[in-house]
C-alpha cells in the first residue's frame, strides 16, 4: 500500500534493565519511535448524538444500492431519546432507528427516515431495499426508490423477543440468507445469551420480503443446547471467570460476568473445494458467532443445513475426527465482529476489535474501561482469510488510543476497489466505550492491496 495514503501515530518503546544469570547488564534507557500503520483514521461524521450523556448511538448497519448509493442504518438508545422528535418503538421501551443515504460515497449523508426498530440492518434483495431490525417482534421496511422513501414497518412475528447486531448478508443461487437471534427465555436472569439462538432467514431475492410467507426460519438451537449435546467444553478456560461479579470488594464498579454463550452472528458458506467443510450440493451454511466465554480470540460456530423442501436445521459442526467444535480462532471473536467475502478474490475479511490487556485483574482496570478486561472497544482492525479460521493481520482501521472513545461493533462493505466502513464510535463527550455519541464512517482504500 503506498505510505502516502497511510496516517501514523508513534508508539514509544522504553529501555529497561535486564537480568541475566545473575549478572545484570544495563542498557541504557532510551526512546525509539516506531511508525504504526491506520488504515481509514479519518472519517465522516453520519450521526453526532444531541445529547451525549443520555442520548447513545448504536447498531451501524450499511449496504450499497446497484447505483452506488450507500444506505446506512442506527439507532439511538438512552433515557434522553423520549424527548427527541421521530419514530419511536411503541413498547414502552426507549429506543429509535435511523436512515440515511449518501451518494457521493460516503462524503455526506441525508437523514431520510426514522424507524421504531433496534438492530436493523439495510439489504438489497431483487429490485427493493429492505431494513429488517426489531422491536421485541422482528420488523421489515421496504424501499421502491432506493432510499429516499420507505414504507411503515411490517411485523414478521408476534409476541417473540428478538436481538442481533447488523451482521452480514449472504446471496446465493437467487435466495439470500441472514441471521436474527430469537431469545427463548425472555425472563432469563442475566444477560441471556446462553438461550439466544440464531435463526437462518431465508428468501428468494425477487420475492415481497414484506410477507411473512416470503421467508423461511431455521428451527431453533440455542448455545445451552449445544452444552447439552457436547457437555461443557474444557481445556480452554471457558468460561475464564465464574459467574457474578468480578469486583465484590468495590461497589462503585459494576463489572460481572454473565453465563457463556453465543450472539451478533455472521453467516458464511465455504465455496472451496478444498476446505473440509465444502458441501458441494451448496445447502450448508456455517454461522460465525460472538464468543462470551470471558476470554479473548474465539468465535463460537455452528453449522445450518437446508434440506431438499427449503427447511433450515442448525446443529454443531464436527472436525474430520468427529470430535465437535464449538470454537475457532477468530481475532476479536470477543466482540461483535463483521465478516463479508469478495466475489473477486473469494477472500473472506474480518473487522473486528483488538484487545490488547485482557490478562489484567478486573480490579487493577480502570473506572473507564468498560466491562469485562477483554472488553476494549477503541481499536478496530481487518483481517483477511481463505477459510475463515487462519486469518492474516491487514491493519487497524481506526484508534483512538482511549479506552473509554469507541470504534466498534462496525459493519462493512464493498465497493470497487474501496472497502467503507461505519463504526458505533464515541469521543471524548462521549458516557463510556459502550454508549457512544457518534456514527462515523471510514473507508480503507484499495483493501486488496493488503493481501499478503
């Protein structure tokens, strides 16, 4: 990649004194600057919160039209939300989604609708734009006009409790497919991603998506029925802390942790004749999934069959041993990551956030990092593969070198040689590294050049 179009921050590396055998050799302390590469620092600024403290911004979803026109999806949670103009959920609860499009690739941005939704994302399918997100029950939104109107909310489900982050979309053989997280047990005591299970969504692209009889939904598997099958895994220190809280002994610190289990899922089919899990029939699918096990670099995975008759089933996928897997190597596995494949090099990119001091002791962290010591939430990075689980550094897309300032939970697409990203971002107004005030958007420029 030409350095010019790179940005560099400098890190300091400090001599130290050095022990060896007994003897020590002193080396003299000195300060040696070392160029580190960010990929897409700068960026443009698609949503900025009214009110930072109690307005937060959420969920970025994008997608591109056949034109070039980008679509952008958020949405805005926070006591602070009740007193802002628009559509809001109706509930009860606080929240309300956005959308937005650009046509001059990304430079600038009209708001063209407000949304009563949650964990929406945009989508082409056939000739329509679609925005399909939550309100407890799942939702779709149609466009005729790529954007510039969208129809009232219809409602896909009744009395269900639904969750997801904008994920990826996945097209093939004329259908496309996408993954919303059904939540089982709605009155589950504590962050309930042991009982989320991830449905595979399916329908044909040409198809009214506003119709419930347009879409097929996998049958239900929940992490805590893959724990059932498999027994608990072991050996690999999941989960790293018991569950409760990790600070007992400090009232003004709320960290805790939760049982594990699995959520934000991405969905992915293997085209490689030569990767171990091809299906040449093109029926299986594999769902990459956020790990919450209290650690860092896993994914959890599962693997969604569809039958001859279009039914979807979803059960553990098994190594060429038999023996199952339910986790992979997966940089930044720990957070929500966003994967998508190129149609011109079949390569498979990962943008995702990097913990750097997850071995810390959760009460020597400071107040303003949040949650979990994995859960660092300001650097974004890319990383590229042919198989989903050996994946190539190509850089970090953004840092903000605070932990409590967020660039994460991003979502990405491309188009031509550029690859756009949007990113749940905060700076220094912001509450903490989770409720941010800002939607930005980042581009990384001629992203194949970083394959290596």
């Amino acid at each position: 990649m030409d350095m010019d179009r790179r940005q560099f921050i400098s890190a300091t590396v400090t001599g130290a004194t050095i022990s060896l055998g007994g003897a020590k050799s002193k080396k003299k302390a000195h300060k040696r600057q070392r160029a580190i590469p960010l990929l897409a620092q700068p960026y443009v600024t698609v949503y900025e919160s009214p009110d930072p403290p109690n307005v937060y911004a959420y969920s970025p979803g994008i997608a591109r039209a056949p034109s070039g026109r980008l679509i952008a999806t958020m949405d805005q949670g926070g006591a602070g939300v009740e007193k802002l103009p628009g559509i809001k959920r109706t509930d009860g609860k606080i929240w309300m989604g956005k959308i937005y499009t650009s046509d001059d690739r990304g430079q600038t941005w009209t708001h063209r609708s407000d949304m009563p939704m949650e964990h929406a994302r945009p989508f082409v399918a056939g000739s329509a734009l679609y925005v399909l997100g939550q309100q407890d029950d799942l939702g779709i939104m149609r466009s005729d006009d790529w954007g510039d109107t969208w129809s009232d909310p219809v409602w896909l489900t009744q009395g269900q409790r639904w969750h997801q982050a904008p994920c990826n979309v996945h097209y093939t053989r004329g259908r496309v497919y996408l993954v919303m997280e059904r939540v089982t047990q709605p009155n589950f005591p504590s962050w309930p991603v042991a009982v989320i299970a991830p449905v595979v969504l399916s329908a044909k692209e040409g198809d009214d998506l506003h119709q419930r009889g347009s879409w097929t939904f996998s049958k239900e598997f929940t992490f805590n029925q893959a724990i059932e099958q498999l027994g608990k895994p072991h050996q690999i220190g999941a989960p790293f802390y018991s569950v409760g809280s990790l600070t007992p002994d400090n009232p003004r610190d709320k960290r805790s942790m939760s049982p594990i289990g699995w959520l934000e899922t991405n969905i992915v089919q293997f085209t490689d004749p030569d990767h171990v899990w091809y299906d040449a029939t093109g029926h299986t699918f594999h769902l990459w999934m956020r790990a919450h096990t209290g650690t860092t670099n896993l994914a959890a995975i599962a693997k969604a069959i569809e039958a001859d008759d279009g039914s979807i089933s979803v059960t553990v996928e098994r190594a060429p041993s038999g023996e199952p897997v339910l986790y992979v190597p997966c940089p930044g596995g720990q957070m929500k990551f966003h994967i998508l494949q190129d149609a011109e090099t079949k390569l498979f990119w990962l943008l995702s956030s990097q913990a750097t001091d997850s071995m810390t002791r959760p009460d020597r962290l400071p107040l303003n990092r949040y949650n979990l010591p994995n859960n660092e939430r300001h650097r974004l990075v890319l990383h590229f593969s042919k198989n989903c689980v050996d994946w190539c550094f190509a850089g970090r897309v953004a840092d903000t070198g605070d932990p409590k300032q967020g660039r994460h939970y991003a979502s990405m697409v491309i188009d031509g040689d550029d690859l756009h990203v949007l990113s749940r971002s905060g700076d220094a107004r912001a509450k903490n590294a989770h409720d941010g005030n800002l939607i930005t958007f980042h581009t990384v420029k001629d992203f194949r050049n970083l394959v290596y």
